[in-house]
C-alpha cells in the first residue's frame, strides 16, 4: 500500500516565518521612520511573543491591543499569532464604557498600550477586568504593574515559539458595539483568517510585489482585510499613523504603492486632490472601498483619477462580503458585485423563503469564511443564523438586497440601521440608551445624516418630556450632555425635537421614515 507524504495546510503564523526565513532582503514593514525586511520583522514579532509566553501567557488567552498606528502594532498583532494568543484589537474611538466592557467580556489576560494611550488606560486602571496580569506601553513612562516595551521584549529569543496551534484556535476577536450593554465579540479562527486571507487575496488581486497602504486604524476589519491578503502574499505593509489625502498621494508616488483599502469618504478627498493636482499613480493596481456605499458620482470620477479603478466591497466582519470588479462597473454603478469565491448568497423573505430576481429582502450568505459565532453571545449567534429547506446553515446579514438577471447584488436599506461614519460601525440603540438618561428626554430616535467629512453623522430626534418646550440651550445640553458620555466618533452631530416618532403596530420606531423625512440635512 502507498503510504504517501503526511502533510497539512500551514496556518498564517507558520506561513509569515517561512516568508521571514526566505524573503530574505524583501521589504516587509514600512512604518513612520521604521523600515524592516522580512527577516527583522518577524523577528521583531518572534520577540512580543515570546516575552508573552514568558510572562505567562498561554494558546488561547486574550490579549488586548489599544494602539496607534505603527510598528509596534503590527509586531503586537504578529505576535500574538504566534504565540497562540488571541489577539483582541480595540478602535480607539469608543468610549471608556466600551473598552471596559470589551475587556471583561474577553477576560484579557495582558494589555498591549503605544504611549498616546497609556493615561487614558491607567485612569482606568481600578475598573480592568481582574483577569488581567500583563500590561505593556512601548512610551517612556510607567506605572506600577507596567512594562517598557523594549524592557518587556529584552534578551528573549527571536525564533517562533515552538507551540501547538489547532486550526480551530482563535486568532481574534474583533468587537462590533459595547458601549451600553453586552458587547459583541466577533469570533475569527486560524482556519478561519487563513482561509479568509486567500479568498481575499484573490478577489483583490494582492501578489508578492504588492505594497500596501494603510491609512485606516489597524484595528478596522477593513484594514485586516488589506494586511493578511498583503502578508500572506509575502508583500510589503506601509503603514501611515494617520490620514492626509495630499501624503497619501504623495506616498504612492515615493513608494510605488500597488494596494489600498479605504472609506468613501477617503476615496473622495483623495479623488478631488489627484484631479486637481495629479500624481503619480500608475503603480496602483487594485485599491479596495468598504465601509458604506460607494455613491455613482464617486465612482465615476474614481475610474477618472486612478487608472486601476476601485473595487467595491460589501461584507460584514461576521463573514458575508462581495465584491464588483472594475471590469464589471459600467453599467452597474450601484451594484456591490457579485460573492466572495467559494461564498453563497441567497434573498429571502421575512418568512424565509428564496425571492424572485428582482424582488428586495434579506441577504443571507454561507461559507468557509464565516463566523463561528459571537464570544459569549449563544443568543446573538443564534439570531444570525437561518435553516433553509434543505437544513444548510446561513448567515443573516441584516442588509436588504436584491440581485439581478447576472447575480450582481445591489444594498436597499440596512435593516439593522446601522450608522457607518468614517468606516466605522456606529449602532444607534448604543447612542439612544444614552440620549435617554437625559431628563428633558421623553424619547428618542437616532438615525445617520450625510456628512461630508464622515459620510454620516449621527443626529438625534428627541421628543421631549411632556410638559418640556426644548428650545437652543436645551437641545445644546441634551448634545453635549450625550457627547460627554459617547465615544468619539459616536457623538451626535444634531438635536432635533420632534412631537412623535413613527412606529408600526407592534411598537417599532420606523426609522427609514424618519431618514426620508430628514434628508435634506447635511452637516
């Protein structure tokens, strides 16, 4: 009998130290002023890992990081892969409440800090989860119980730990709410990441010589998407510590950038400059929108800026994404294209049932790249998910859509009235649950108005408490009152006092009325 070769499907942390060990003078890490090959990077990251296992920290155990942009960031990332820790990103724009609660729901063990956070931690030290023992901050000062990076990472080795990682493993879990509330903790296998890289990698067109840009928080979904496919393809990461259209330009000229991924809104002021003041851009060959809809207009003048064009992506961090190739936008302007490969989609109705061509209902998807669930959330896994006839499983996106004759799918509504402000997924209930505890509220609705700099913005319809009159000064209050208590990019651009809201029968506010109702304001 043939006994053959005994082998397996390598997963990211082994297939990045292959790259370190053969991508020997490659460019890896381009990052402020740190510029790494191959080799140093994944040394680098060898070393965060290692001095976690030292400090304790076993495979499976949760480690949060609330850092800036940088180096340090994508080591801390690396790192904790090969470790075997999982790695819990958090955006640095929500508020204390949120954090906290993130941490505790994941029962973080270490805490990774860049500097620029390290106050903002420590003043919240007596409300950390009691699970946590390891805290580092690569800045300079310290506190009692903290470690210096460069401290932390001194005289351990710089070779991959020598660690079992089963493919089943979490890598990270990425948090979609929790700032009122029990957060949501979206879970991603090795397996999982692994697979979702390749695919990826794939529908964007990311190659070995591929160097991407990176202007979005490293924490985003959408940034991840970029950095694995990039990674994975042994490429080159260039990572800005934040967004400027005019560097952004200017840095794809320098470095002959090949790939990015942004928001709209990115993708308009970067389009307006390269219009008015062309580049360089020649070196671009895909660059990847999500987030929120790409408008036609937009699109349009995209394809007249960028020879490469851009590829609409629409997905949800849960596992559900499309994708329309540059190829296929004439015509189909509005379309988000057609499934990730090997990914199903379906229509259905409110009752389950598959929808003619044509007809709006929920988007509901299945593949390798889904969720397995959500952490410590059996209810809310449960909810996304939906049996068909056949017993196959699927998930809901909570998105209303339609395909056309060709399979190209196009977004109606979000039934989950979801607000998307610079990229970032703002849940309105969060908002509401704390517009609420204001004593001149009777109720309250919050809903997304167009923004040019955000895309939306959030704005808050507010009846007022009978016998209340909510003139300026009391709508300003009510405003400043919630952005107190609201994360950064969760505050309320608006107070707008309403005599009711509308509602269906059984008590839901119709918030696609109150949209239609209030389009005409921009702020």
């Amino acid at each position: 009998m043939f006994r053959g070769f005994e082998s397996s499907s390598p997963l990211l942390p082994e297939i990045f130290a292959l790259h370190g060990k053969w991508q020997v003078r490659k460019p890896a890490l381009i990052a402020g002023g740190v510029r790494e090959t191959w080799p140093e990077m994944m040394s680098s990251s060898h070393r965060v890992a290692n001095a976690l296992i030292q400090s304790g920290v076993q495979v499976g155990d949760a480690v949060a990081i609330v850092m800036s942009n940088g180096a340090h960031m994508v080591h801390a990332f690396l790192g904790c892969m090969s470790a075997g820790a999982v790695s819990v990103p958090i955006n640095l724009s929500v508020s204390d409440d949120a954090l906290v609660n993130m941490l505790i729901d994941a029962k973080t063990v270490a805490l990774l800090v860049t500097g620029d956070q390290f106050e903002r931690i420590v003043n919240l030290q007596t409300r950390l989860p009691s699970t946590l023992s390891v805290c580092v901050t690569t800045g300079t000062e310290s506190e009692p119980g903290w470690a210096v990076w460069d401290e932390f990472i001194s005289g351990v080795a710089d070779t991959a730990p020598n660690i079992n990682i089963e493919d089943d493993a979490i890598l990270n879990v990425i948090y979609s709410s929790g700032t009122t509330g029990v957060p949501k903790g979206i879970v991603h296998t090795h397996r999982g990441r692994r697979d979702w890289a390749y695919d990826l990698a794939i529908a964007l067109r990311y190659h070995g010589a591929a160097k991407s840009l990176f202007t979005i928080g490293l924490y985003s979904n959408i940034s991840w998407v970029s950095m694995l496919a990039t990674l994975l393809a042994g490429g080159t990461l260039v990572v800005h510590d934040k967004f400027d259209e005019a560097v952004f330009l200017d840095t794809v000229a320098r470095e002959r950038i090949t790939h990015t991924a942004m928001v709209p809104i990115q993708f308009q002021r970067v389009t307006d400059l390269q219009l008015a003041e062309p580049r360089n851009v020649s070196s671009m060959t895909a660059m990847m929108s999500a987030g929120s809809p790409l408008r036609e207009p937009l699109k349009r003048r995209i394809f007249e800026a960028f020879p490469c064009g851009i590829i609409e992506l629409y997905g949800l961090t849960e596992g559900i994404i499309t994708t329309l190739d540059p190829e296929d936008a004439e015509g189909r302007w509005s379309s988000v294209g057609r499934p990730l490969i090997g990914t199903d989609i379906a229509i259905i109705d409110d009752e389950g049932r598959g929808v003619p061509v044509g007809t709006s209902g929920e988007i509901v998807s299945r593949g390798r790249i889904t969720m397995p669930g959500y952490l410590n959330r059996a209810d809310a896994s449960q909810e996304s998910e939906y049996i068909d006839a056949n017993g196959q499983q699927w998930l809901r996106s909570g998105d209303i859509g339609q395909l056309d004759d060709e399979g190209f799918l196009y977004i109606v509504d979000r039934k989950k009235d979801m607000i998307l402000s610079g990229g970032q997924n703002i849940y309105p209930q969060d908002i509401e649950a704390v517009v609420a505890l204001h004593e001149t509220v009777y109720d309250v609705a919050v809903i997304g108005a167009p923004s040019e700099r955000w895309g939306e913005t959030p704005i808050a319809l507010v009846v007022p408490t009978p016998g209340v009159t909510l003139c300026d000064d009391c709508r300003a209050a009510i405003r400043t009152f919630a952005n107190e208590r609201l994360g950064k990019q969760q505050r309320i651009a608006d107070v707008i006092a309403v005599t009711e809201l509308p509602r269906n029968p059984n008590g839901k506010i119709l918030k696609r009325e109150l949209r239609a109702q209030f389009t005409h304001l921009h702020y």
